[in-house]
C-alpha cells in the first residue's frame, strides 16, 4: 500500500513524505475433514505462521527537516510476528457427473505477537477475528486440454471481519465474483484432483480489486 502524505494541504509542493507498506508472510497448517452426511463436513484447523511488516518513506521538501525525528518511528521501520489461527469451517456439496455445487462457511481467530521490531515502540500483541462466505459451482465441458476433459467453475463469497477492531485495515466486509477453468490431474483416476486456474473482481466498501488463482481441487 502506499500512501502521499503532503505537509500542506493548501500547498502539496510545500513538501510531503512518500510511504510504502509491505507484508509477507508464511504459514502451515492441519485441516481435520469429519464427514456429517447428507453432504454435510466438518473441518476445524489449525494454522500457524510467520508474518513481517516493513516501511519505506521518502521525504520531499520542507519534510524533510521531519527525518530524524520519524524515522524508525512512523516511518522506515519493520517488524516480525507469529501468527496462531484456529478456525471451524462447514461444508455442504451436492452434485454428480453433470456439475458440483459447494456452499462453505467458516469462522477464524487470529493471535498476532510480534519480535525483531526496529524500536519496542512498534511491538504489539493484536486479535484479528474473520468470517465468510463461498459458494461455487463446476461442471465438465465438451473441451479437452493435454489429453484430459477440461471444466469450467464459478463462485461467488462474501467475507468479513468482526470485533472490537473490525475496521483496522480500512474496510470491514469484502466480496468477489469470480471463474476459472478445471483440468484433472490424473487422465486415469475418475476422481482425480484437479488443477484450477481462476480470476476474480472484488468489491465492497473502500474496496476494488482483483485476484488470480492456481490451486489443487480434491
């Protein structure tokens, strides 16, 4: 994310500080599948990861007499966390050799504790608490690709965070619309795992976007 941020706002040549937010992260995770019936599953997980926090600022102008004294504090600093998430998620599918429909809704907690910051300052210890929302929809094509019956999938969520500080990054509630195309893994196994290539659009309130995904289906 990255962020003008003029000293004037009568004036913007007067001097501004240019910031840029960047996140990574990296996790791993156990997914348990209880099989309810009727199309019903159960899946409690559990993840757990590693996250960093960096920025970058650059001073414009009369800002730049403000260096020494915001940097490191607001600005041009980093800092790690461990990221521990329990979630509990409820499935519904239905469907033959014709289509698949999946209807999917899960409820998450996240603990946030960071290390390594560049100043304690910046050290925090934070919840996050999210929920959503999925349902898609697949179904084979005449199309074949590589010697295998290519399919066609498409889904719609909505997705949201909960809490005291729901509203942290901006916004609150997300939604997508999306679709994607199936290819199995295996030509042999029937009920091969399939590699899906998708694109969406999402939108909400302060937000616009798009995302593109390579996942395995089973």
């Amino acid at each position: 994310m990255k962020q003008d941020l003029p000293l004037s706002a009568s004036d913007p040549g007067f001097g501004s500080i240019a910031s840029k937010w960047s996140a990574y992260s990296a996790s791993g995770g156990l997914l348990a599948k209880v099989r309810l019936g009727n199309g019903f599953t159960l899946e409690p997980a559990l993840d757990v990861g590693v996250a960093r926090l960096d920025n970058g600022a650059s001073y414009n102008g009369a800002a730049s007499a403000l260096q020494p004294l915001l940097n490191g504090l607001l600005f041009n600093w980093h800092t790690n966390a461990w990221l521990t998430t329990p979630s509990l998620g409820l499935a519904w599918s239905t469907g033959d050799a014709e289509g698949k429909a999946t209807v999917r809704g899960h409820v998450a907690r996240s603990w946030i504790s960071t290390f390594g910051a560049t100043d304690p300052v910046q050290e925090f210890n934070e919840t996050a608490n999210v929920y959503s929302l999925r349902a898609e929809y697949a179904k084979p094509s005449e199309l074949q690709a590589f010697g295998r019956p290519l399919g066609w999938v498409v889904y719609g969520s909505y997705a949201g965070f909960f809490g005291a500080n729901r509203d942290a990054l901006g916004f609150t509630t997300v939604a997508e619309l999306g679709g994607g195309l199936e290819l199995p893994v295996s030509a042999e196994r029937e009920k091969s795992e399939r590699l899906r290539l998708s694109a969406g659009y999402l939108f909400g309130p302060d937000v616009r976007g798009w995302s593109i995904g390579l996942s395995i289906q089973y």
